[in-house]
C-alpha cells in the first residue's frame, strides 16, 4: 500500500495496479510504438502485475522487512494467469523489482521466476526482445502509478524507448497535482485525454474499518493544460 506524502490517506496496491493498466492500455500514438506484444493482453498484464498483494494490502511500501518481501515475492512467483503473455509481463516486473537477490532463499525465488517466465514466453508467438522491449513501458506506467500512489506532487522524469526498431531512449515528463490531474510531456497515448475513479482509504482504521475517498485521476497533455490556464 502506498501512505500519501502529501495527506492522511492509502492506496492499495491494487488500485495502483488498475492505474497502471490504464496508462498501458492506452499507450501508442504516431511517435510512441506500441510493443510488438498482442496489445490487450499485454495491458492485461500491466494491469494485474501486483495483484498478489490481494485488494486491500496492508504491506506499507518501504517499510516491511525482509521476510514480509519474501512471502510478496512468493506469492508473485506462485500466482498464475492462464495466458501466456498476461502472465510473462506480470512476471518480468517482478523479476525486474527483485533486482540482484541478497539472500539465497530470494535467488532461489528467482531462478524459480525466470523459470516461468521461459516457460510462458515459448508458448507465445513473440521473441524474449519483444518482452523485453514491452517491459519497458510495464516499467513506466508503474513508475508514474508509483508516484501517483504516494502523490508525489509536482514535475518527474521517466524514459522508454519510442521506437521499437530504435535503443535510445526518450524522455517523458509527467507532473501530478493536488487536484488529481497528470500532465505529460510528450504525450505518449492514444487519445487526446483520459481518466479514471481512484479509491483511496482514510488511514485511520484500515483496512479494518474503511473510510474510502474516491476522485477522478485526469491524465492530459502538458500543452493543453497550459492552453486552458
């Protein structure tokens, strides 16, 4: 769950999972590829990529110890969505989260991971480049959920690589504000604009006696928010 910086309220990880999915569901336009993954199942599983931390998690990011990682790994490494390609991007965030392991029982837990992932990507039609490539944008659209989580208000910087045929890397910027709009520049997605319900919980209490605060998180382009000020 992510503790707000700026208020007295959570986001569990499984609305921050929806927003993520959001943000790769609409993800391409005339400068931005889309993966070479089929698209719906690809932002499927962008989508479900931290759901084994259940629907109200109380695991309090940054602040859990080593054990309590190790059981969320676990349960990542063990949950299993019968498609192929929905399962290998939920996948390779995780293994991307793990980074370089510093227990051995976390190793294990690894080699277990890529494991599966092998096994999901041969029954797919597409390369170990193409996940790769995808994971890419799995890995910003939860960066900017990541910090919407927190709301880390203000300017922050992420990148990916536009192209598919292409390795370098643009930069997007993206700024969160108080009223629950994010801009970006430029605007990487399909459509001119777009949003969604977000259910965040008073604090006090939860998730035993839930206070739920739900507001409409707006994602539009940074020239557009200027036009309209």
């Amino acid at each position: 769950m992510f503790r707000s910086h700026h208020r007295d309220r959570i986001l569990p990880q499984f609305e921050h999972s929806l927003f993520s999915g959001l943000l790769a569901m609409h993800w391409g336009n005339a400068r931005f590829d889309r993966p070479a993954l089929d698209f719906e199942r690809f932002a499927r599983g962008v989508a479900l990529h931290d759901w084994h931390y259940g629907p109200l998690d109380n695991h309090p990011l940054g602040d859990y110890d080593h054990a309590e990682w190790q059981a969320i790994v676990e349960r990542g490494v063990v949950m299993h969505y019968d498609d192929p390609i929905t399962d290998a991007v939920a996948k390779r965030h995780l293994r991307r989260l793990i980074g370089t392991p510093e227990t051995q029982d976390i190793q294990t837990l690894l080699d277990r991971l890529n494991e599966r992932i092998a096994e999901r990507r041969a029954q797919t039609p597409y390369s170990d480049a193409d996940f790769e490539w995808a994971d890419r944008i799995t890995q910003f659209c939860d960066t900017v959920a990541f910090s919407l989580g927190f709301e880390n208000l203000g300017w922050h910087k992420a990148s990916v690589h536009a192209r598919r045929d292409d390795d370098s890397e643009t930069e997007i910027a993206y700024q969160i504000t108080s009223e629950g709009t994010l801009r970006f520049e430029p605007w990487p997605f399909s459509l001119p604009k777009f949003g969604m319900p977000l259910t965040r919980y008073e604090s006090s209490g939860y998730p035993d006696r839930l206070q739920p605060i739900v507001t409409f998180v707006r994602c539009i382009a940074a020239e557009e928010a200027g036009a309209a000020e």
